[in-house]
C-alpha cells in the first residue's frame, strides 16, 4: 500500500527527528559539570568524554545514506530512533561510570539522523529548491544542541538521569510516528532509483575524487568544529571563567552549570540558525557572478558558489584565532560576543558545502552526503582533544586553526584552483577501473 | 502536462517564499537567544 505526503510534511518530520537526536547526541555535554562532579573527572576525562559523542559517527553516518537508499529513510529513521531511544533509557539506569560511557556512547550514534534526514528531503525536493529545503531541515535539526545545552539543566537541574530517560521515550515515540506517516521519496521511480545507485563501488569512486575530500575537509572544519565545540564549550566555559561566572553570583554547581550552557549554547544556536541564511548568500554570490579569490577557479557557471565555500572557510579560521585572544583576555562578554560571531561564520561554511555538494555530486548525491558529512565528523573528536591536551585551554582554538585549518584551505585551493576545468573526476584512479557506470561529469555544472 | 507543471511551479514559488520567511525567523532567533545568553549571564539571572 503507498502513502501519501506532501513536502512541507515530510520536512516537518525530517527536522523533528533530526532535532530529537541532536538533543539525545548532545545531552552528555549538557549535564557534563553534574557528571564531573558525580564522577571526580578530571579535565582531560572531560575532554575523552566530548570527543566521545563523535567517535562511532564517521564509520555509522557513511552507511547510513546508503542504508537510508537502500530501505528508504523512514524505516532507516524508525530504527535509528529505536535503538537511540532503548539506550538512553538504560542510561539512566546503572550507578557506574563505565555503564555511562558505554551506553551514552551508543546513544551518540543519533547523530547520523542527520544523513538519514539530508537523503529523505533529497528524495523529496527537487534541484532549485534543495538548497533551502536542506538548508531549513539542517538548521533547524543542529539546533536541537544549542536546545539541549539551553533547556535541559534548566528542566533537569543536576538530574541527568531523569533528562537521559524521558528524551529515549521521546525518540521512541517519534521512531512510531516516523515510520508511521513517513514516505521514502515523492513518487516510486525516485525511490527505485536510489536503491540502484546505492553500490559499494560507487561509494569507493566518489570517495576518492579530489573535489569530494576538498569538501570533505571543508566540511569537517565547519560542521565538524560545530559539533566538537557543542561538546567542549560548555566544560571550557565552566573552567575558564570560573571566577568570572563566580565573581558574578554563580556559586553552586547547578548554577554554574546553566551559566556555562547558557553562553555555550550561543556558538550551536548561530551555527544552526544561520545555515539556511548561508544557502541564500551562496544564491546572491551565483547570481552577481562574484569571484573575490584571484587563486581560485573563475569562469565556471558554479565558481561563485565555490568562493563563497572558500570565504566561509576563511572566516571561520580568523574567528578561532581571535577566541583565543578573547580567552586569554579574560573578558567574559568579549569571549561570548567572538564565540556568536564564529558560530555565525560555521552557518556560512556548513550551508555553503551543501549548495555545493549535491551540485557537484549529482549523480551520486546520498554517496557523496554520507562521505562528506560522515568522515568530516572525525573533526568534532579530534578538536576536543587538542582543546583539552594543550597546557593552556585558551590555545587550542589558535592551535587547531593553525595546524589544521590552514593545511585543509590550501587542499581546497589545489582541487579548485585557477585556470583549470573544475573536473569532478580527478581523483584517486578512473572510473572505469573502479568498474562504475559512468564518469561523474555527466553532471551539468550550473 | 504543461497545466500540471505549472501548477507544481505555483506551488513550490509559494513553499520557497515562506521558506525565505523562515530562514529570517531563524535569523532573528539566533539573535535574540545571543543577547538573552549574554544579558541573563551577565546580569546574574541565568543560574
């Protein structure tokens, strides 16, 4: 029997499930300065436990667009909310560390709703209007860890437990309604269509071409900083403006505790709230024809769109170096004001790759999702850590910019660069090696 | 074909048009939670 449902619909159900999981991916972080204090962390088990929230994703997220092709993403949806759901209730049982890590470390796995959702609107949207519609779905699903950050010590005090508990009912709830009134694509030849496409050699060949890695590494120093700052802001806050947040009148730990997720929550609620804003710059740089960067390809009809990718990436490397300088400064108000300002420049990066992507990629759109927002997440484990290992917990910002950021812009100026064809099949071998259908470069690049 | 095309065409200019409106509400969103953050922080409200 086939369902019926509109559009408008099935954004509506993409997004609430995706912001049902970004608040359960995200729940740990919120209740860190409860969980330290239960459990005598230190800060460098503080940051294990952060960057844990992202361990399992790169491997999960790239198969669950393909899985998500394969049975259709309410089914792949339903399930991703069930197990979520059954592990975040039992990680409100259990008095012992070690049942904490393991099974919060599941429920982490929410996070590949995100691929899961980008290919259900992708089944359902068509080429000019996917930029807003992933746009809207995106943005508004990552604000479920400003959300979370936000309400949850507010609702739940130090009770994390209870918290833990009644959102796994709540993903279980939303795993019925989602496979109840869930409908895989807008008509059955497009979800056919997906299920053919959905091959391990096609994964191997988009994954090995210059321009996706580009994107890729594009991607993890935006959304992957995105999601490793919601994991980290909250104890950094916590611990670097302690006597600030004290000298103020937050004393008790709870207090301290909904200070910091306060300010913490600033970075996510920017970085998810001004995507879909971004896709509408990328449309005014496509539209005016702008090329500011005089390194990067210029005379393609899609080159505009890559130099605003490319602005974004820059943006955010200058707004890194300068939390640093705000941390160091010890100013509370300037540190929250540069933390807005980045998460306002990670909107511009995130919502900018995936105006690009599926442009790009058009052949192989879910393929392409999966890789590009899957490994890119290994970014949002790494960060916290050299956030937590650097001697000064300032430094790891500038230190993360540095090294990393400015080795990813200059892979991005190499696979984009000047005066050459922007040729999405360049990459690690050929197509007919890797035994595909066909070139890539069938996409029209408009 | 053609009618139903443009039928299709009418609806998705008006779903884009209330999607730009929404793209501005998340915008505004976005704004007022950072000076509530800093506001209720700051003045010793939010704990």
């Amino acid at each position: 029997m086939d369902k019926k449902g509109t559009k408008v619909g099935q954004l509506i159900l993409a997004a609430s499930g995706f912001l049902v999981s970004f608040i359960m991916w995200f729940a740990t972080a919120a209740f860190s300065v409860a969980i330290m204090q239960e459990y005598g962390l230190e800060k460098a088990q503080l940051a294990v436990l952060a960057s844990s929230a992202m361990w399992l994703q790169p491997f999960f997220r790239q198969y669950a667009g393909v899985v998500a092709d394969k049975i259709g993403a309410p089914k792949a949806a339903a399930i991703a909310l069930t197990y979520t759901g059954v592990f975040s209730i039992l990680s409100s049982f259990g008095h012992n560390y070690t049942w904490l890590f393991i099974t919060r470390l599941v429920v982490a796995t929410a996070g590949i709703f995100f691929v899961i959702g980008i290919q259900h609107v992708a089944q359902w949207f068509n080429k000019q209007e996917m930029g807003l519609a992933q746009g809207i779905y995106a943005g508004t699903g990552n604000v479920g860890a400003g959300l979370g950050a936000l309400m949850l010590p507010r609702i739940y005090g130090l009770d994390y437990r209870s918290a833990f508990l009644h959102l796994g009912v709540l993903a279980l709830v939303l795993a019925v309604v989602y496979y109840r009134i869930g409908v895989a694509a807008v008509d059955r030849k497009r979800a056919v269509q997906a299920r053919k496409t959905a091959t391990l050699r096609d994964t191997l060949y988009v994954v090995t071409r210059y321009a996706s890695i580009a994107l890729m590494l594009q991607y993890a120093m935006t959304f992957g900083l995105e999601i490793g700052l919601n994991a980290w802001l909250p104890g950094y806050y916590r611990l670097a403006f302690k006597g600030q947040f004290e000298a103020i009148g937050y004393t008790s730990l709870e207090a301290l505790a909904i200070a910091a997720g306060t300010v913490a929550a600033v970075q996510s609620f920017n970085a998810s709230l001004w995507r879909p804003f971004s896709g509408y710059v990328s449309d005014i740089f496509l539209r005016k024809k702008w090329t500011p960067w005089p390194f990067l390809t210029q005379h393609q009809n899609i080159s505009p769109r890559i130099h605003w990718v490319f602005t974004a990436m820059v943006a955010v490397s200058i707004m890194m170096i300068l939390l640093t300088f705000a941390g160091l400064s010890g100013n509370l108000t300037l540190s929250v004001t540069i933390l807005a300002i980045l998460g306002f420049t990670i909107a511009f990066g995130t919502g900018s790759n995936f105006g690009l992507t599926p442009v790009l990629f058009s052949k192989n759109p879910g393929v392409a999702t999966g890789f590009i927002g899957g490994i890119s997440t290994v970014g949002g484990i790494i960060y916290p850590l050299v956030f937590g290992l650097v001697p000064n917990i300032h430094i790891g910002y500038a230190t993360v910019a540095v090294l990393m950021f400015i080795p990813f812009m200059l892979i991005f100026i190499v696979a984009f660069k000047r005066g050459q064809h922007i040729d999405v099949d360049a990459g690690l071998g050929t197509w007919e090696k890797y035994g595909v259908a066909g070139p890539l470069e069938e996409t029209k690049l408009s | 074909m053609n009618n139903t095309g443009q039928v299709e065409q009418e609806k998705q200019e008006g779903w884009y048009k209330y999607g730009m409106m929404f793209i501005f509400l998340e915008a505004f969103i976005a704004l007022a939670q950072t000076v509530f953050a800093l506001f209720s922080t700051l003045s010793g409200a939010a704990g």
